[in-house]
C-alpha cells in the first residue's frame, strides 16, 4: 500500500464529516461553506476525536422525561399483565393492554401543566380582541376534555379489576401502580374492595 492508497482511503473517511458538517452551515455563503468542509473533510480526526467525546458525555446525563415516561408506562402494563394469564386470548390481550395504558397515559397527563406559551400565541396571531381571556378558556376547556378521557379510562380500570375480583395479585400491583402515578382515587378504590365482590366502581366514587 503506497502514499496514494492510504490518501485516499484517508480522505473517504473524512468525506462523511464533511457532508455532516455541511448541514450545519445553511446560512453561511457559498464560499465559507466550502472552505469549511474541506476543512473538517481533512481535519476529520478532530472532529472525530469531539464527536465521541460528546456522545461520552450524554451517556452520564439522566434519560429524557418522556423516556422515563415510556418506561413507567411500559414497566406498569408490563407488571399488571404479569399478574395475569392471557395465554391464547389475543383478543382479551390486546383489551387489557389497551385498558392499562390508556388509564397510565392519561393519568400522567393530567399531571403535565395545562398552561402553554404557544397556545395564547395562536390567539395573538388571529388577532383576537381578548388572547389571554381567549388561552384561559381554551386550556379549561381542554382540561376538562382530559378529565373526561380519564374518569372513562379509570372507570374501565376499575371494571377489569372488578372481573379479576379473584386475583389478588393483580389488584395489590394496580394499587401499587395507581400510587406510582399519583392516582389515589384509583388506589382507594382498589384497596377498599373485600373479597365479597363489593363494586369497584362505586368504591370510586367515594
């Protein structure tokens, strides 16, 4: 292998620098464009070097709020559905994975603020004589959407456990899981329920 070869596969390796490094440079001219990509083309050690010492550091940051988010979800449903013997039941399978999450999800949306920048800017761009008054009826009116949503998920919830009356694995976990996502109507409701076969949806309502 002569000078020639180890040049050009030295400069192959660069190439991918040099087009990634482009696509941050939309605004510059044409001139400097170029210049600069040539640059981290054959400077691509460096940029090498930066590249793995930024994805270094990210592995040392915490996760994402909406990974985590996933990750509860997905632990809970993944922890309920343990509880349970769904074996050759697709059909009852995919009703309780959809009552879980959708109960998890809207639970941990109620907790997420209700109040958006972006949200009075839609009624700033319409021009509407009162945006702030405008903004504040719309997110009410959204919350009590949401609340809607979710009494009618809690409320199917409580109904599954109430044909798992039974099973009093799955209804020590729903509590424990109900807790984790700070839904303590659902864990009262749960935790009330004797062995009789009492109501689970009545005890929610007390």
């Amino acid at each position: 292998m002569d000078f020639l070869d180890l040049a050009i596969i030295y400069l192959a390796c660069g190439a991918p620098f040099a087009v990634q490094y482009s696509f941050r440079l939309k605004d510059r001219s044409r001139f400097e464009k170029i210049a600069k990509c040539v640059l981290a083309g054959l400077a691509w050690p460096i940029f090498a070097f930066f590249f793995v010492f930024d994805a270094v550091k990210r592995l040392g940051r915490p996760a994402p709020v909406q990974c985590e988010t996933r990750l509860l979800i997905d632990d809970i449903r993944q922890d309920l559905e343990n509880s349970v013997d769904l074996s050759g039941r697709p059909d009852a399978a995919f009703e309780f994975r959809r009552t879980v999450l959708r109960w998890a999800e809207l639970a941990i949306a109620r907790r997420q603020p209700t109040s958006s920048p972006a949200t009075a800017g839609i009624w700033d761009i319409s021009e509407h004589s009162r945006p702030d008054v405008a903004s504040k009826a719309y997110i009410h009116r959204e919350k009590r959407v949401l609340d809607a949503h979710f009494a009618a998920a809690r409320k199917d919830l409580l109904d599954l456990a109430g044909s798992l009356q039974n099973n009093a694995e799955f209804r020590l976990r729903a509590i424990k899981a109900a807790r984790s996502l700070k839904d303590e109507v659902s864990a009262r409701a749960l935790t009330e329920i004797e062995s009789t076969g009492s109501s689970l949806t009545t005890a929610a309502q007390h």
